[in-house]
C-alpha cells in the first residue's frame, strides 16, 4: 500500500505539469516530454488514455483561447486507495482521486487502477464519474443504465469486469464534498 501511494504521489506532480503544458505550453517538444513523463506511470500494454490529445501544430490563438482553463488547473488530491485481490492481475489497487480544475478540487474524479506490471507498479486502467447520473448512481428514483448504478464508467485501459475480493481501504483524505464524504465514510 505505501508504494502504491508513492507512485500516485510521484505520479500527480507529473500529471499536473503535463496539463499546464497542455494548456499554456506553445513548444510541442517541450508538451511531448511532459506527456511521456505521466505516460510513464501507465502499463504499455494496457492502452491506457489520460487524455493528452493536442493537435502539433497548437497555434497562438489558442493557447490565447485555453488561458481562463490554464488558470483553472491544480493538483489533483488523491482521497482514498482500496485494495484487492483481482484474480489475473493480483493485487489490485483503486486510488480515488478529485479532478484536475478548481471546480472539482473536493470531489471524486477519477479513479486509477494500479498493479503490478512487471517489476513497477503501474496504472492498468482508468475510470470516470458516470456523467449521466453525475456520479450518483441514480437518475431520480430509477438506477443509472449508464453506469450501472456505480457512479463510474470505464475511462481507458484495461476493462474490469471485476475487482476481486476487498482486502484493504485506506483513507487518505477526506474529500470536502458531501455527497462523496458519505461514500468515503461507507467503506
Ligand atoms: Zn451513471
């Protein structure tokens, strides 16, 4: 667990320096290596897409454009690791972490799958709040088809279709949101 912790303290910096980049920064080379800094953290083999999608040839005008999002942009907090116990990929680590603007600095974001791909721990697949129901599971009394009821749909990488046995949680930092301190507090 504390490795695990490490990588995604190690990992958040690089991530949050990508997406500065990625927004501000008008050298694609310089963009380009900030990028395969994060990508260094993902399994190859996983096909894992953080979403660093920029045309090479970013012009002025629209990092002039990306400004107001620039300023937007923080560090992403992560608020709680659970581990399990997946049946092929053995220990299986879901960080729960906010997003990367100011607007969602206290709420659940993402999630990271991390495991053990070789000898590094690495992320093997990545999910979403479920934007149909905003994360809630539900859409006024009936469950959300989108994500079935979970709040998260599949982002990149690997599909899951299961977690494996519970074996550990722990809390890292609560987040301010109530509705996702409720489900911090529930397990
Ligand atoms: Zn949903």
């Amino acid at each position: 667990m504390e490795e695990v912790i490490k990588v995604i303290e190690e990992f958040v910096p690089k991530e949050y320096a990508a997406w500065l980049a990625f927004y501000g920064e008008p050298d694609d080379s310089i963009f380009r290596q900030k990028v395969a800094d994060v990508m260094h953290f993902a399994a190859p083999d996983e096909d894992v897409y953080l979403g660093f999608s920029r045309p090479p040839d970013i012009g002025e005008a629209s990092l002039l454009r990306m400004k107001e999002t620039l300023a937007r942009v923080v560090p992403r907090v992560l608020f709680q690791v659970k581990r399990y116990t997946h049946p092929e990929l053995g220990e299986l680590y879901r960080a729960y972490l906010s997003g990367k603007f100011t607007y969602s600095a206290s709420k659940y974001s993402s999630i990271l799958y991390l495991a053990r791909t070789g000898s590094e721990i690495r992320i093997v697949s990545v999910d979403g709040r479920c934007i149909s129901c905003a994360g809630r599971g539900s859409i006024g009394e009936e469950p959300c088809a989108e994500c079935g009821a979970t709040g998260w749909t599949h982002a990149g990488g690997r599909k899951l279709t299961t977690f494996g046995e519970l074996m550990e949680v722990r809390k890292v930092r609560p987040p301010a949101n109530p509705a996702n301190l409720t489900e911090y507090e529930s397990e």
